[in-house]
C-alpha cells in the first residue's frame, strides 16, 4: 500500500527544510551579486555613444500580407538607409519585416534561439553586418535591448511587446534613461494611452507630466521624421566630441 502524503515525515507543507532554505540562500545571494555586477558594469560602461541605434519591437503573429508587415518593412529601411542601426528581437512577424527592411531583404529568417536579440547596421562601405544574441531570460533580453538603443519605436503586439513598451516608458519615468524618442506606433496603442490617462493619473499613480513621455503617431513619415531629427542631433554632439584629426 502506498503511503499517503500527509504520513511521510518531514517539513510541514509550505516551509523548507534547513537543506532546502540554504539553497535558496545561495541563489538568492548568487543573483543579487549578478545584479550588483550588472549594476557596477553600467557606471564603468554607458550606453552606447558611437553609434544611433534604434530598437523596433513588434508582433511575431503578423502575416506577411498584413499591411503593418509592409509598414515595418519601409520604415526600417528608411532609417537604415538614412543612418541607424536596426534592433530588433531577431523573431518572425513584424520582427522579420524590420529584418528585411534593415538588410534590404538579405535577412529573410528568423534568427536562432528561444529569445534573440538582432543588430543590423549598414555601413558605408559593406552592405550590412548582422549579429545575434541569444539570450535565457527575458530579463537579461530586455535589459539589452536597452543598452543598445538610442530610440524605440513600438509596433502592435501583444503582451511581450507591451512588456517591452512599459519597460521602455518606466525607465523614462524614473529618469533612468536620457530623454530618448519612445513612439508608440498605430492606433493598437490609444486605448492603453486613454486607460492610463482616465485610471492611472485620475487615481495619482502616475503624474501627467509622465503621460508625454510615449509618442502616438500613425504613418511611417512621421516615425522616420522624428528619429531623423533626433539622428541629426546626435550626429552633430558626436562629432563635436571628436578630436581634431580623428575620424569617427
């Protein structure tokens, strides 16, 4: 006869026994050191200043014939033909539309692993150089993508891609990022913008100021307007940060 669970000795339900706490113990103090390295690594290292680098998140369930599929496409050829980088979670759907766009259609496939993230950048004198990262959590992923991005345009999506919009907006918030061009793209996003207008700020979690933060736009050109601008700004402090007789 097999013996019921509530017969066999050992920890109460709910509690650990003195085995089981140290391991928690020495995991807990394991990803607190990774962060606290993590943390060390951002004052010795800031974000990326060499290069504009745009992070364009998005749907990994749209269809080819969709029209934002064409739309993603456009738009992240334009800003690479104009200059940027292109980042993205390396996946299918509108992911594999900014991959193609970016690359001028060489990059046709999702890139490998569970949670890729996918740089193109086309220099003057190669037609693109594609690298992947491949990541295990989302965690580490989303932290990433902010390390290399110097705006963020968010496409319809679901609820990764509005993990990774609220990401974006609470770093704003908290002023952990630089101004930085946020923009939130299509109507998908109005009802999340009216929710937080009429619920957050009426209810004082969040101040009205921080509403400002996103930008809703609708059309490929203005997208491509403000990056562009911002691009020429950041075109302009970079080289007059550069000595005399060095190039960029």
């Amino acid at each position: 006869m097999n013996e019921r669970r509530e017969d066999r000795p050992g920890a109460a339900h709910g509690t650990l026994d003195e085995a089981a706490a140290d391991l928690v113990q020495v995991i807990d103090g394991s990803v607190a050191q990774l962060w606290e390295t993590i943390e060390s690594l951002e004052r010795l290292q800031p974000r990326n200043l060499e290069r504009f680098r745009v992070s364009i998140f998005g749907s990994a369930r749209i269809e080819e014939s969709h029209p934002l599929f064409f739309e993603a496409q456009e738009l992240a050829q334009r800003l690479s033909e104009a200059g940027c980088d292109i980042v993205t979670g390396g996946g299918g759907g509108l992911m594999q539309a900014v991959d193609q766009g970016a690359s001028r259609g060489v990059v046709r496939v999702p890139a490998d692993g569970d949670l890729p993230v996918r740089l193109v950048t086309d220099g003057e004198n190669t037609p693109f150089v594609e690298q992947v990262y491949r990541h295990r959590t989302f965690f580490s992923r989303l932290h990433h993508f902010v390390r290399l991005s110097s705006a963020f345009i968010v496409f319809p999506g679901g609820i990764g891609s509005t993990l990774e919009a609220m990401m974006v907006w609470q770093l704003l918030q908290a002023k952990h990022l630089p101004p930085t061009p946020f923009l939130l793209y299509g109507s998908h996003w109005r009802g999340l913008l009216r929710w937080i207008e009429e619920e957050a700020v009426a209810q004082g979690y969040v101040e009205e100021e921080d509403t400002h933060l996103p930008i809703q736009i609708d059309t490929v050109d203005e997208a491509v307007e403000i990056i562009l601008r911002t691009l020429h700004q950041f075109q302009t402090e970079t080289r007059s940060e550069v000595p005399p007789g060095e190039k960029l």
